[in-house]
C-alpha cells in the first residue's frame, strides 16, 4: 500500500490543478463591466452542439455580424476560422451610466492568430495593465486577458460633451457659438451667402465660413474643441472602466450577484436587465434629479430591486423563454394588488377558435389605483416644493371628488384582443359610368371589398350605461353614429374609410372592425369560439395570456408592406407550423414570471435551427 | 400624356391598387382642345390611406398628402406657363382619391412640347428616347394616338398579386370631336351612338404588356363649307 501513496498524492495534485485552472480560469463572462445593465449571454457549447457553424453564418442577420468581423479582407471565410473559443460563453452587453454608453461583448479566444486575421483593423497599443493586451481601431477597443477579450466602445453623452464644451469655450471669453449661427442664417435668407453654401453645404461650410471671421485660424473654433472633449473623456472612461475591470477585478458577475447565479443556469442562454438602474439613467428623470433631488431619492428606491432575468431553452420541438420579473416591496406591492383581479369569462366567448392571435390581460385598476395612492402618496406629501404640493393637493381632491365607483367601473383595466388575420370588409369606391350616345361619364357612389386586418379590441366593465350614454349623444352630434340594436357603427372610422363596430353587452364594451362578429355574433361566438382545454389555459394563466398561431400570422401578413427578399424569408417560414404561448404566474410582492413557450412541429433538424429561422425571419423584417 | 400616364402609374407600382384612369381629349376643327385626365384610385382607399399613415415603406419616406397636392399642383402651374396650353385645373380629393388634371391647348403639338418640358423638368432628364417621338397628330382629317411606352421592364417585378391588382384596374381613352367619326383603325375601339366620340379601354396590365394597345387612327368625315 505504501507504493501507492505517492501515486495517490501525484494523482490528487494533478486532478486538483486541474480542477483549479478550470475553475479560476479567466472567463469571458469576468470581463462584463459591473455597468453592463442588459446583457445577453450565450452558452456556446450547448448552442453549437445543435448547430452547425456552416448553417449559422448563412443566416442574413449573421451576414452583418460577418461583415463587421471581417470586412471583405478575409471574404470568404466564416466565424470557424475567427479563432473564437465556443467553450466559452459569447456574452453581449449594453449599459448606460450618468455620462456615457457602453456596448459590446465578450467572448473566448481559442486561436489568437486567427482572431487577427478576422479582427485585421486593430492595431496593438501600448497597455498599462500586466498580463494585458489593448488593440484599438477607430472607437472599438479590444482587450485580450488569458483566454478572454472584450469588444467595447465607450461613449460619453452629448450632455457631458456640451457641458463641459461650453464650460471651457466661455472660460476661454467666447461669444454664444450659435451667435455665428444666427447670423450665417440671416445670411442665407438674403442670399448673400448662396454660393458658399451651395458649395459646402454641410458642416464644412459653417466652419470655413467661421474661419473667415475668426481673428487667430490656429485657435480651435466651437466644433473642434468639442470633438477635441469627446476624445479626452472618452479615453478618461474607457480608463475608468479598464481600471474597475482590470485593476479593481470589479465585474457585473461579482458586482450583482443575480446576474452571477443566472449565470450558473445551465440554458442555451441568459438574459438580464436591471431596470432599477435603467430607471436611474433614464433621460427623462435628470429633471426631477435636478430639481428635486429626494424625491429622485425615493423614485430610485422604489425601483430598487427591479430585474429582470431570463432563460432560453433550446428543446427537441419548443423554443421556451423563462422570464422572472423581480421588484421591491413597494412597487411588488402594487403590481400584486393589481394583478390580483376576478378572471371575466365573457371574455372567451368573444374569441373565435379559429383566430390567428388572441391575448387576454386581466388587472383590477382600482386596487392598484387604491395602493399607489398609498405607496407614491407619502412620498409626494414630504416634499417640501411648492409645485409638488399644488400637484399632490389637486391629486387628494380628485381622489375626493370624483366617483372612484363610477370611473374603475367602468373601465376596470381587464381587457383582451384578437386577430384574425386578413378579411374583406365593405367600404365604397367611385365608379365612372358612361352615356352611350356621347361617351360623356359621372361619378357615382357604389360598396366596394377591401382587404383589412380584422382586429376585435374589449374592455371589461360594471357601467356599460356610461359608454351607451356617451355613444347616444355621439350619434346626436353626427349620423356616422348609428345604433344598430345589438350594436352600434361608426363609419369610416378607420383610415377614413372602414366602419367601426361596437358591442356594450355581457359586461364587455369591445371594438371590432369584424362585421360578422357584430351582426351575427354580438352575444358571443358559442360553439365556434375557444376550445374548453385553451379557456381553461387562459383562466389557469396569471394577469395575462397570448397565443399566436404562428404558421395562420404568417399567412395572413399583408406581404405589400414587405420587401421581395423580407417576402422570401416569409415564404420559407411559411407552412411550418408552431404556437407561440405566454403564460404568466400568480403575482407575489418578489416577483411575476412569465414564459414564452414556441411549440412546433414539422420536419426540422432541431429547435435551435427553427429558433434561428424564427429570428432570421424577425431580424429581416425590422431591419 | 406620358407623365400623367407615369403619375398614374408611380402610384400603380408604388402602391400596387386597383387603379382607373381617364384620358380624355376633345379635338376642334381648328387643332385646339382639351385635355382631361383623371386618375381613380378609390377602390383601394383603405390601403392607401394605410400606407399613408407610414412614416417610411419599403426603405423609402412615404409623402404626406401635403406633399403629394403640391407636387400635382406645382405640375400644373408649370403646364400653365408654357406656350399654347392654358386654363390648367387641378382638383385632388383625398377623400376618394380622385385626381384630376384638364387643361386647354391651341394645338395637339403645343400640348405635347408643354408635357415633355414639364416633365424634362421635373425629372431632370436632358433627354429621353420616350420623350422623342409625337404620341399624337392631327392633319384635320384624321388623328393618330397613341399610348407611350409604359416602363414595361417594371411589369417583370410585380408579383402575382400585384399583376391581380393592375388587372382589375382600367385605363380608358376617349378622344371627341366637333363633327362625326367615319371609322377608327383598332377594332377595339368604340364609336359613340351620335358619331362625336372614340373610347377604347383596357387593363393598366394589358397596356404594360403591349403599348401598341390603344394605338388608333381615326377618321373624320369631311369638313362641310
């Protein structure tokens, strides 16, 4: 036994160094700045092991990926030979702070030659950091450590630029830059400047013109000194954000430790979103973080918390999205309040079962009116700001005054939609009619079809005498009101010419563009409207439910509004068949998790193939 | 002709609707006239008005109506400038989307110069084999018309539901006169009951595939002393 002792240490150094360089190797998930606020990662190996990389770059939304990596010089060649480690995750990131953006990725690097091949317009800079390597070309910035790198580009906001522009072009005894401006546009409208505009008539122009005014040529004039800021704070962010990352070994895995433990999952992908600091950056709030500051104080705490995390997962015939929705207790407090409703089933009867989209949403606006006014209130009243105090006095009134029965009443946030993809509906036309004897021709009026999207929209409500009385006095004041019984009509009211039809029955006040449903089907659809087994899945969902038969959309887009080559993609989509279907949970004060699960069937090599085509057919169609 | 023929057909392949034209010409006895033109685009308001309410179609900025009535109206203040062509009237209606152009002119050469200047003009060509030749002329016996080349390589791009589209639609010729018609060319073409008027009508589709389509000569019975 004593032989085998030594073999015994041997083997456990070996397994343990081993497990360690696996283990605290660098990995390009650690190279996320902790600014990162939505980030997408991929798990490589697991995508990779269902697609090939030869059918991943044929793809129209990688072709722009391709380009990007290899601009022409390496045509020809694919992301294979980019020398990319798909061991490790490809992690795609997008932050914002009070002073500059930042995008990029990170990824693994298995063969460095080839990675500068693909990457051939970066050039090596001098680096400050031990054991790492800075490329940079143009504003890209690439940064190899170990076995990782990051592809970042930092940009400061225009705000930061202009105000720190402004505070070195006055300290410097300058007039109002735009003074030039003014003027030079007095000038055009004169005429005077014509040929000088017409011959520069971009940026240049304003600028060799200013040259002409200026008293020294060699003293930068407004634009230059605010291009001459970028570049230094730009550089003094990027620095900041290389020496949190590099020096400080501060990332978003070690900075939020969701992010971390999402990481762990073991899904083809993760997906993360801090809306509590997207709220904090949100451009819109800078007014209300200079004027009042602790009231941005209690905003940002009431959003502490707020993430949203997600899991996509690749299987044999489903595409699912995980998504959990996390908050504080304040805002969780609200959203439970309001999603804490009495499902309505009139709603089902009104949703055919052949429709091609349906969603239902189902919220109790009046509880969660009720607990905002006790959640946000207090927090108004402690403001000690004039305006603040007129907005909360004017607010407690209406709470007093207006007939909070009346109003939830009537519209108590429950609501759903269908889609039934493209049908004709009847509108009018002009149609020329000729006299025999001379050929001479009139106009008339006569029905014409159209083809038309057909969309039903509906409102739960308690006071469907409230919207009759309105629709009463409407059809007063102008004859394209009609009260047709079971419903009423309201001509050309989309586009100017299809009607409108409105059915106020079974507690349900609904918008439909739907001819049949509002002549023969005002009460409900009976037998032909949703299976019992979708109904139940609709009533068993949280505060809201889709449905999306997938192959039915895509036939009925309208292909007009898309290009020939978007209108290919959709030919290649159609006639697979497959269902898309959201489902939310019950709403606690922590969470709401929603799941996107895409079901489909047919001939396909597996669901990572039919998810690329999913999203190849999205990407065309946005782009 | 040729550029209220493109308008009509600009909005043909751009919005691929059901589409109606009227051309319709009075010819006197001394060579002068009226031209009336109208395009009928009512039957497809709702998909008009559809795309209308876009910012952008297809990578390219869709007009407002705004923009569409002034550049109709600014083809008409420039007919109305040029030599022999007067009384130019413009009526748009947004409503149906009926357009309509007439004007009066001393001679069918006269409105022919007026309408390649304009269009010259509008669309910056120095010079176009289209914009060559006389689509009409007048002896005073007899008048010869035709159709211009309607950008007939377009047609090859259209996609089945589109051609369905321009099938549907109508272009309709109609040429009057101050005495009677002894007999037209084109066996298409119809004489009205009192002898005063020759219409011909086809498909905007069948027009792209054939430009000869309409092409008529028509003879006048003598002048009487």
């Amino acid at each position: 036994m004593k032989y085998f002792k030594p073999i015994q240490q041997c083997l456990l150094i070996t397994i343990c160094i081993f497990l360690s360089t696996k283990l605290l190797a660098q990995q390009s998930e650690h190279l996320i700045p902790k600014d990162a606020v939505t980030v997408f990662s991929i798990n490589n190996i697991t995508l990779l092991q269902k697609i090939s990389m030869d059918d991943l770059v044929k793809y129209e939304f990688m072709e722009e990926v391709q380009q990007e990596l290899f601009d022409g010089s390496t045509s020809g060649k694919t992301l294979k030979d980019s020398g990319i480690d798909f061991d490790q995750k490809l992690n795609v990131f997008y932050g914002r702070t009070d002073n500059y953006e930042l995008s990029g990725f990170t990824f693994g690097i298995k063969n460095k030659d080839q990675l500068f091949v693909v990457f051939d317009d970066f050039e090596r800079m001098a680096s400050n950091y031990p054991g790492v390597e800075f490329y940079g070309s143009y504003f890209n910035n690439l940064i190899i450590k170990g076995n990782s790198a990051i592809l970042v580009r930092v940009e400061p906001t225009m705000e930061i630029v202009d105000q720190i522009t402004d505070s070195i072009w006055y300290a410097r005894g300058n007039e109002n830059p735009w003074y030039m401006y003014d003027f030079m546009e007095e000038g055009i409208d004169e005429g005077i400047y014509d040929n000088e505009m017409n011959q520069n008539d971009t940026m240049e122009g304003f600028d060799s013109f200013q040259y002409s005014f200026d008293e020294n040529i060699n003293e930068k004039n407004y634009y230059e000194l605010r291009d001459s800021v970028q570049m230094v704070i730009q550089a003094k962010y990027l620095r900041n954000v290389f020496d949190e990352l590099l020096v400080d070994n501060v990332n978003l895995v070690n900075f939020d430790k969701r992010f971390a433990q999402q990481l762990t999952h073991t899904s083809e992908g993760i997906f993360y979103l801090d809306n509590s600091r997207n709220v904090q950056k949100a451009r819109g709030l800078w007014y209300i973080q200079t004027v009042f500051p602790s009231l941005y104080k209690d905003i940002r705490e009431l959003y502490s918390g707020n993430v949203l995390l997600g899991d996509l997962l690749l299987k044999e015939n489903s595409v699912e999205f995980n998504m959990e929705a996390h908050y504080g207790e304040a805002l969780g407090s609200i959203y439970q309040k309001m999603n804490d409703s009495k499902f309505d089933k009139n709603v089902l009867k009104y949703i055919h079962k052949d429709n091609t989209a349906f969603f239902n949403y189902n919220v109790n606006l009046r509880e969660a009116y009720e607990q905002a006014y006790k959640v946000i209130m207090p927090i108004l009243t402690d403001e000690k700001n004039p305006q603040i105090s007129a907005n909360v006095l004017t607010i407690e009134l209406l709470n007093e005054f207006v007939n909070k029965d009346a109003l939830f009443g009537t519209y108590k946030g429950s609501m759903f939609g269908t889609f039934n993809g493209i049908q004709k509906i009847k509108t009018t036309k002009i149609e020329f009619s000729y006299d025999e004897e001379t050929f001479e021709y009139i106009e008339r009026e006569v029905e014409a079809e159209e083809d038309m999207p057909i969309f039903t929209l509906g409102f739960t409500t308690d006071r469907g005498d409230i919207p009759q009385k309105v629709l009463r006095h409407l059809s007063r004041l102008t004859s394209r009101f009609q009260n047709m019984g079971d419903y009423w009509v309201y001509k050309e009211a989309i586009l100017e010419s299809a009607p409108l039809y409105m059915i106020n029955k079974n507690g349900l006040f609904i918008f439909t563009n739907d001819e049949n449903l509002a002549k023969n089907y005002s009460s409900g659809y009976g037998k032909l409207a949703i299976s019992r087994k979708t109904a139940k899945k609709v009533r068993k969902s949280g505060f809201m439910y889709g449905h999306i038969n997938w192959a039915q959309a895509i036939d009925r887009f309208p292909r007009d509004f898309f290009r020939p080559e978007q209108n290919e993609i959709l030919d290649a989509m159609r006639g697979k068949t497959g269902i898309m279907e959201l489902t939310t949970s019950k709403t606690t004060r922590e969470k709401t998790e929603f799941q996107l699960v895409y079901k489909f069937e047919g001939e396909y090599e597996n669901s990572g193939k039919y998810l690329l085509d999913l999203l190849n057919s999205i990407y065309v169609i946005s782009k | 002709m040729r550029f209220l023929a493109l308008f009509g057909f600009i909005l043909v392949f751009g919005l691929t609707s059901c589409i109606e034209i009227i051309d319709d010409i009075t010819i006197k006895n001394d060579g002068s006239g009226m031209l009336k033109y109208t395009v009928n685009l009512s039957s497809s308001k709702l998909k008009i008005n559809s795309i209308l309410a876009l910012d952008s179609l297809e990578g390219k900025k869709v007009p407002s109506k705004d923009e569409i009535s002034q550049r109709i109206y600014a083809f008409g203040k420039k007919l109305e400038e040029k030599n022999g062509v007067s009384n130019v009237s413009i009526s748009t209606d947004f409503n149906d989307f009926i357009f309509k152009m007439s004007c009066e002119f001393t001679s069918l050469s006269a409105l022919q110069n007026a309408i390649k200047e304009v269009v010259q003009e509008e669309t910056k060509e120095k010079s176009s084999s289209e914009l060559d030749h006389n689509w009409m002329s007048w002896d005073g016996q007899k008048l010869i018309r035709s159709i211009p080349d309607i950008t007939i390589k377009k047609t090859k791009e259209l996609k089945a539901d589109e051609i369905e589209s321009l099938k549907q639609g109508s272009y309709t010729s109609i040429t009057r006169f101050e005495r009677m018609v002894e007999k037209c060319e084109n066996p298409n073409a119809q004489i009205s009951k009192n002898k005063m008027a020759v219409m011909m009508r086809t498909n905007p589709y069948a027009l792209t595939q054939n430009y000869n389509l309409l092409e008529n000569t028509i003879y006048l019975s003598p002048l009487k002393n």
